[in-house]
C-alpha cells in the first residue's frame, strides 16, 4: 500500500500519493480510496484551530513494461517488494532516531 496524505488540497495528497509508488517503481495504482481525518493545534489564544487531512491510499504495481523482446523478466515485478522494503526500513530508521531525538531534548529542557 502507498499513502499519500496533505493538509493543503485532496491534490497534494493525490501527488504525494503518485510521487511515493514512483519512488518504488511502481507504474500504476489499484484500489485507490479517499479518506478524510481532522487534526488539531492549540491557537493564538483564541481555542484550539482543528483542520481536514486529505488522504489517498493504493495497492503500487506494474501493469504493463515496455521491452524490446515482449517480455518482463520476474524480477521486474519483484523489485517493487524489494525498494518498498528498503524504502520501509529507511522511513522506520528515521522515525526512530527522530523520537530518541525528541526525548533527548526534552531532557536537556527539563534538566537545564
């Protein structure tokens, strides 16, 4: 599944979608269903301001591959597991050291 979400238009949210099963090589986009979500943020003072998250979510495949010959070696096809996996496992890496990153600050916040 690729997701693409925007807090700006359905648009954005659309094209990050598209942009992300690119990314993989994927080169077409099935069951692909819009969902809306709210978040919210504390505001200037006067209440909490809460906004619309436009989201876009598809299963990522090849339809069709151009060759010369006709024919798509199975590995073509595989290769969109093996760059979601690699993708998947760069995102996770991230988000964990942005976490350990967040607790460290609050500590140095708290102990200073």
């Amino acid at each position: 599944m690729v997701h693409g979400s925007s807090r700006n238009s359905p648009d954005s949210a659309k094209e990050e979608m598209i942009h992300r099963a690119r990314l993989i090589g994927a080169n077409a986009l099935l069951n692909v269903q819009y969902y809306k979500t709210t978040d919210s943020e504390p505001g200037t003072g006067t209440g909490t301001h809460y906004y619309a998250i436009h989201n876009f979510k598809g299963k990522a495949t090849n339809i069709a591959r151009k060759s010369l010959n006709g024919q798509y070696k199975l590995d073509d096809l595989r290769q969109i597991n093996n760059n979601a996996k690699a993708l998947k496992t760069t995102l996770v890496n991230k988000t964990t050291s942005a976490k350990k990153n967040k607790r460290v600050i609050f500590w140095l916040v708290v102990f200073c």
